[in-house]
C-alpha cells in the first residue's frame, strides 16, 4: 500500500499510510505563540474507514524538532508500520452534526445574539416549509 516514510536526521522513524479509502498526512509545526523559544513538532496521523462504517483516526508518534534537524519523507509502497495510537469516531448524522455545531457557535453569541438568531432561523424555516424561495442572502453567508 503506498504510504509515507519517515526519517529524522538519518535514522527511521517509522512508515505511515491510511490503507484502502484512507490517508496519511504528516505535518510540521513550528508554534511560536509564547514569548518562550519556539516549539516545533513533527507529528504523523492518518484516517481511514472502519468495518461499522465509521472513521478510525490513527496516530503514529510525534517528536519535538530542534533547529538544524533535518526530516525527510519518502513516499513509498509498502505495509506501514502500526500507528501508536487508533481512536474510532461514530459517524454522527448531519443534522446531529449541525446541532453540535450551533450549540458551540452559540457558547460564543451575547444573549441578545442568540435570540436574534433563533429569530432569523425560525422566520426561515417557515418561509422554507411555505415552498418560498431561497433567499440568496443566506446562500451567501452574508445575512445582510
């Protein structure tokens, strides 16, 4: 199966892929967020789908970088080495997924803002369920 390899400053790290319908994504982060010295990481993960139709999410080990390391990926063919971590994620409806999503985004609203919302959101649902048309207004995201 293709997939990644991974090497740092000369030794191998590990091999990485997401296997069939999945993927293997390596990342370099370098966070220079606190007034601190930078922190830069090199982590590997990948997705791929279970037997139950949901996702299992594999994670192989990260590792902190140091200026001057030197990180090379080659893509490859062969079987990846086993990940140091897999979690498996039911997959959540869509409309399960755009409440959870509502309620974090409204964790963020005043509450006259939420209620303006509620109000928006209800006026459109019932001009929907009436068979009126789609304001184009709301297909633009710009609710003006």
């Amino acid at each position: 199966m293709v997939g990644v390899e991974v090497w740092l400053n000369g030794q191998r790290l590990y091999s990485a892929a997401g296997g069939p319908g999945g993927s293997a994504t390596v990342f370099i982060t370098a966070d220079q967020f606190d007034a601190g010295a930078p922190a830069v990481n090199l982590a590997v993960s990948g997705g791929q789908p279970s037997a139950d139709g949901n996702t299992e999410y594999l994670h192989w080990p990260s590792v902190d970088l140091r200026v001057g390391d030197e990180v090379l990926v080659r893509v490859v063919e062969e079987t990846p080495d086993p990940p140091a971590e897999r979690q498996v994620y039911e997959k959540e409806t869509e409309l399960a997924g755009y409440r959870r999503n509502l309620r974090v985004a409204c964790e963020w609203l005043t509450d006259e803002e939420r209620r303006a919302l509620i109000r928006e959101l209800v006026t459109e649902l019932r001009a929907d369920e009436l068979g009126g048309a789609p304001d184009p207004r709301r297909l633009s995201g710009t609710g003006e």
